[in-house]
C-alpha cells in the first residue's frame, strides 16, 4: 500500500509540475509576441513613428 501512495504523490507532483511548465511557457508565448507586435506596428510602438519626410532638409553644397 506504501508503494502505490509514494506513486500517487509522485504523480501529483509531476502533474503540478507540468501545469507550472505549461502555464510559465504561455507566458513567454504571450510575452514574445507582444513585443513581435510592438515592433511590427509602427504607430503604436514605444519609440514612436519614424519620419520619413526626404525632402524637409536642403542638400549642402
């Protein structure tokens, strides 16, 4: 009887441990592409719009 109660703990500890793996790896799933979507969209991106006016500076001689 020992035996299979040593199983049964080990396997709720296997079980909770892959629930935290699980839960840790939506994180970083979450996390990585809320930074690709910062980066892919260039009005709401932290360091803001680029401006892309060529043509407001003079060339120098």
């Amino acid at each position: 009887m020992f035996t299979y109660e040593l199983q049964q703990a080990l396997h709720a500890d296997l079980v909770r441990e892959a629930d935290t793996q699980r839960l840790l790896n939506l994180a970083r799933s979450a996390r990585k592409s809320r930074f690709a979507l910062g980066r892919r969209s260039g009005a709401h991106a932290p360091e803001g719009r680029v401006n892309t006016e060529h043509d407001r500076f003079v060339t120098a001689a």
